[in-house]
C-alpha cells in the first residue's frame, strides 16, 4: 500500500496507526500493509535505531493523549481502540510511557494550557523538535 524502498519513521508509524483500531499492528500485518518481509521491515528499523515495539508504544502513546486531551470518551473505550485488553492493562501502560494515570493527565490537560509534551517521562518526542 506504502511501498517505497526505504520507509521512513512517519510511514511505519501511519501504518501502525491504521491498523490499530482493527486488527493488532504485528511487526507480520505492519510489513505486509507497507509491502515489505517482515524481516526486511525489522532491518530498516533497526537501521533507523528504533524497533518496531518503539513505535507501538509511540503511536499508541501520541493517539492515546490526543484522545485524552480532545474527547470525553470513556477510557476504557479509548484502551481497546488502542488495542489494549482493558482499562487496567491501558492505565499501566500510560503511568510507565508518562508517570501519571490517564484520568490525571486528562484532569492537567483540562487545566490552563502548559506546553504539553506527550512523550515518555516528559522526555523530548522523538516524532519532531518540541517548541518551547
């Protein structure tokens, strides 16, 4: 569907990202919908210094926060749109990628507007340079 002879980060992380609310973005099913082995998308990967379970987490973590932030939307919901087996398995995941549980972060997020980073730990994002 993708097909080009090197993907970047931003064309894995867009096929990761439309296989998430349907199926489960396997390094097998994210290969295929790009065109490429499993195996040479694992290489390009780790050429890229990443692996594909980084970039899992990063899609899962930048769609769950956008959805924490922009909906009202139940967060067990939003746990099995990611592809979570439920809210409890969700919220661990969000306290160890953002050290704090989603109810919170959505609470902060209601607040008045800090510059909020949806990265790791308060970490910069490795999806592009933070504006400060």
């Amino acid at each position: 569907m993708y097909r080009t002879d090197y993907p970047s980060r931003k064309i894995v992380k867009k096929a990761i990202a439309a296989l998430l609310p349907r199926s489960d973005p396997t390094l097998q099913n994210v290969a295929q919908q790009l065109d490429f082995s499993a195996r040479t998308l694992q290489r390009r990967l780790g050429e890229m210094a990443t692996t594909h379970s980084e970039l899992v987490d990063e899609v899962r973590l930048e769609m769950a926060c956008r959805q924490l932030e922009e909906t009202d939307e139940r967060i067990a919901d939003i746990a099995i749109r990611l592809g979570f087996a439920d809210a409890s398995s969700f919220s661990r995941a969000f306290m160890r990628w953002m050290n704090i549980q989603p109810k919170a972060y959505r609470r902060q997020q209601a607040g008045p507007k800090y510059a909020a980073n949806c990265s790791p730990l308060g970490q910069e994002s490795r999806v592009g340079p933070r504006t400060s």
